[in-house]
C-alpha cells in the first residue's frame, strides 16, 4: 500500500521547516518518494510443465531525501550534502538523514545552487490512472495472462504451425509485465511551495519462440491506464516467431538496412541519447562534442524529447528537481538545437572555462539548448527514488518520420531489415561513434524491396560508427511506437528507418547452430 500524497507532501513541509531552522544549513533541498514496482512474470513452455504465469511479485519502497548546502565550519565558502533515510519520514528520519549529509559533504568548486525556478509553467496535472495506484494481486496476474492468452491465440491461428505438434515445435512465451505506481513531493529553501507527482505505468517486454525451429519474436507495450491494456505485445511477438521461421545466414558486408523500431531505439539508449546528456559534454565523452548548432545526422532526423506530451507514457507532471518538464528538440532537421539537461550541469557548464570549445558555441548565448527538464531520480526497475540524487535521463524521445513500411523497404531495394539487436555498446569508448552490436531476431533479407527470407537470431554482428548512421539515414518512417528498455521510466516512439550503409559480419558457426 502506497502512502497517501498528503502524507508525502506534509513530511516535506516540516523537514523544510526543520533544516532552514539549523545554523549551518544556508539552502536545502527535501525529497520524499513513495514507489510501488510490480512483476508479473511470464514463461509458457509447450514441451515442459509451466504455469503460464509465474513469480508475480511487488517491491514497495518509501523514504527522504535532502541535499543540503552547508556554511563550511572555517566560515568560508560551502560544502554540498546529500542523506537519505528509508521507511522514515518523520522529523527522526529528517535529522538522521541530515546527520548523513553532513558528514558526506564535500566542497564542490563547480557548485552553483540548488534548482531555482526556470520561467515555465507546469502542463500536466492528474494524468496518471488511480485505478493502477490500487491495483490488487490477482489484477496484476490478469495482466500477465492477457499477454499469454494473446500469444497462443496467434500461434494457435499460424497456418504454418497448424496440424504440427507444440511439443515438437517447443512454443515460448517469456518476458514481463511491470507495474509502476510513483508518488513524490519536493521542496526547498528556493522554491518553499511544496510540489507533487504522481504517475503510472504498464510496461510489457515479449519473446516469443518456436524453438524446434530455432525462431524468435518480439513484442512491447507501455501504457498509462488500465483500459488502454489488451495484451498486443503477446500477438506481435507470437507472429514474429511464426514469420521468422527458416531463416538464413547471410555473409559479411555493408548493407542498406531498415533499422526496426526495437533496432533503432537501442542505438539511441546505448549510443545516441547519451551523447546528447549534457553531463556527458562536460566530460568531453559525447560522439558529438563541440558540434552544438551544427549538422550531425541527415536532414530526414528529428529527434524531441517531451515530457509533458499528454498521454504519452514516459509523461512526468514535474521533475524530481520539481521543475516543469517540456519539449525539448534536440536534432532539428539533422542539425543538433538542443541537449538533455538538470539544473547541476545547466549551471556548472556556465563556469567552465572550456564550455566553448566543448559545446561548440558560447553556453551564455546558447541557454535555451540547455533548460534543465529532464532532472530524475530513475533508479533500480523503475521508479522516483529518494535515495538518489538527480540525474539526466529522458523521458519521451519522439522521432517523426513521413514514410510508411514498404515505402522504406523500397529505398533500401535490397538489403537488410534488422529488427532486434542486443549487446550494444560502444567501443573505444561513447567519444569515438565506434559500436558492436548482436541481431538476435525479427529479422530479414530484403530483395526487390519486399521481405524476403528470415535472418536466423544470433548469426550477425554490427560493427560500424553512429555517425556513420546518423548520416545515412535515407528515410524516416511515420508509424513510431512505444518501445522500451525493460522497467525503465524513460520511453522512446521510435519509427522504422532506413539507412544507406551499415557493417555486418557473421558470427562463427557452431556445431548445430
């Protein structure tokens, strides 16, 4: 049971009240979070004894947070703190969580203040689902059988597999369905107005095999409410085992390629987003540095990060800095506009005395690439977690496009589609572009701009440049979906898109692969 708002939101009143009440206490931040993270485990198995449904499970956590700008004990300058304490947000849990901070204080040269307000209002008020904040045990256990009743329903009409036996065929069915319910309240000596959030969300995350014929599927979902749940993800992965049965090696080359929506989205959480954290500017680390206002990627490339979109599922009210979430653009036309912010590095970045050479343009003439709505305590499954301190993350990463499927598959006339990739992961390290990454399913020849014969998973690797594929894109398609990094906050709509040329090479056979 997840502690009631009020409760939360009067916690931070009397801790505010209590720290600014300290002698050495100069500014304070307090941030009380309540989560509840529910798994419903998914694993059917035609050929061995299952239930289906397994291990639903929830994780409840509560607690405060306070990061504390000290007067240092010689009188000059600060030191910046930060404490928690769980399952206590009394005026005890306050103090023992102050007690932390101060003894975990540290002079921060490059420290600016704690978050003040940025000029923009606040668009979203009671979006989340309160139906989902009370779910009950055996809800959640439908949820999972949704998903499961979905799959056997397509793999049950799949002509291919009609009159065969599903113990011969070795069916799968595994993944996930989580549940988040978060509620948080924050405020501080600069903004002593107590804010609150709350917010839901039901991920989905599919594989789907027919293992006698060495085929894999996948399926996704992320929706905010509980009538906008039916279970898709179970069909789509189901179908795309069924369609990539009998797939083919295919030899080493450079390939046009249609990146599938699961495809693109994990080179932009392992590889793209990254690159546009500003935190990671400061460390010199990003593919793109120095390149702020400049053309990085092929005119066909947005790239938005929104998150006050109604109705979109990575939708926050306020971040956990209690600053209004937005629109960001990030890459307008192919042109880098824009950067992933907080407040810490929206400020220090200011003081640098490299901020031009890094950006690329003067930070001070530059501000509105680098307003601070993206400030969360992301964490461990999902989740706003008092115990951490804020960081970049995304929230929705929105990337439109104009062209339908077969109009992509016709750009790439013959080629690949690559659906899914696992194991990506930058080589030399994010500055260098340079990445690897493993096709595991979902996958095809493309011949004559149709799909021709399915890849076999786990046969190809990709090794190229991001840069390389930012600026090949050739095509950008218009039907982009949730698809997600499992239990993560963040959601990416991603589109299909097609790219003039990537690197693949086979991976080493073995005996009966």
């Amino acid at each position: 049971m997840l502690l009631p708002l009020s409760e939360l939101q009067r916690a931070a009143q009397e801790a505010l009240q209590f720290l600014m009440a300290q002698k050495d206490v100069r500014e304070a931040e307090i941030f009380v979070s309540c989560n509840g993270i529910l798994h419903c485990r998914l694993n059917y198995t035609s050929h061995l004894p299952c239930n289906g449904v397994e291990e639903p499970k929830s994780v409840a956590n509560y607690g405060i947070g306070i990061r504390v700008v000290l007067q240092a004990p010689e009188g000059e300058g600060v030191l910046v703190g930060f404490g928690s304490e769980p399952n206590d947000i009394s005026l005890d849990g306050v103090q023992l969580a102050l007690e932390k901070a101060r003894r975990g204080a540290v002079a921060d040269p490059e420290f600016v203040s704690l978050p003040r307000p940025t000029g923009e209002m606040r668009r979203l008020h009671a979006y989340h689902d309160p139906r989902i904040m009370e779910l009950k045990d055996q809800e959640l256990v439908d949820l999972g059988w949704q998903i499961i009743r979905q799959g056997l329903k397509a793999f049950q009409s799949a002509e291919l597999l009609l009159d065969r036996d599903p113990q011969e065929l070795a069916l799968i069915l595994g993944g996930d369905v989580t549940v988040l319910q978060e509620r948080m309240a924050i405020v501080s000596s600069a903004m002593p107005h107590v804010q609150t959030d709350e917010s839901t969300l039901i991920l989905s995350f599919v594989t789907a095999m027919v293992e006698g014929e060495a085929s894999k599927g996948s399926g996704y979902g992320a929706v905010t409410h509980w009538e906008r749940f039916h279970g898709e993800a179970g069909r789509e992965a189901a179908e795309m085992a069924v369609r990539t049965v009998g797939g083919v090696r295919v030899p080493a080359g450079r390939y046009r390629v249609v990146l599938g929506r699961q495809a693109f989205m994990d080179l932009l959480e392992n590889l793209i987003l990254p690159g546009l954290s500003l935190g990671t500017w400061y460390a010199a680390a990003s593919p793109f540095l120095g390149q702020l206002g400049k053309e990085i990627a092929s005119p066909k490339l947005n790239i938005i990060d929104d998150g006050a979109a109604e109705g979109l599922a990575g939708s926050k009210g306020i971040t956990c800095e209690g600053l209004p979430t937005g629109r960001t653009e990030l890459i307008r036309n192919g042109v880098l506009v824009g950067l992933l912010c907080d407040w810490y590095e929206s400020q220090r970045i200011t003081k640098d005395p490299r901020a031009k050479e890094k950006l690329g343009v003067d930070p001070q003439q530059w501000r509105h690439a680098l307003v601070p709505r993206n400030g969360f305590r992301f964490a461990r499954g999902g989740g706003r977690h008092y115990d951490m301190q804020p960081g970049i993350h995304a929230t929705n990463v929105i990337v439109p496009g104009e062209e339908d499927h077969s109009q992509l598959l016709r750009l790439v006339g013959d080629g690949l589609y690559i659906g899914r990739i696992w194991y990506t992961y930058p080589v030399n390290g994010l500055r260098a572009g340079d990445f690897t990454a493993t096709i595991v399913g979902d996958s095809f020849v493309i011949r004559d701009g149709r799909l021709a014969e399915p890849i076999r998973p786990n046969t190809l690797r990709i090794n190229d440049n991001i840069h390389n594929v930012l600026r090949g894109i050739i095509g950008v398609g218009r039907e982009a979906r949730p698809t997600l990094v499992w239990a993560a906050d963040e959601i990416v709509y991603a589109p299909e898109i097609a790219v003039e040329a990537l690197e693949v090479q086979p991976i080493t056979q073995f005996m009966g692969s």
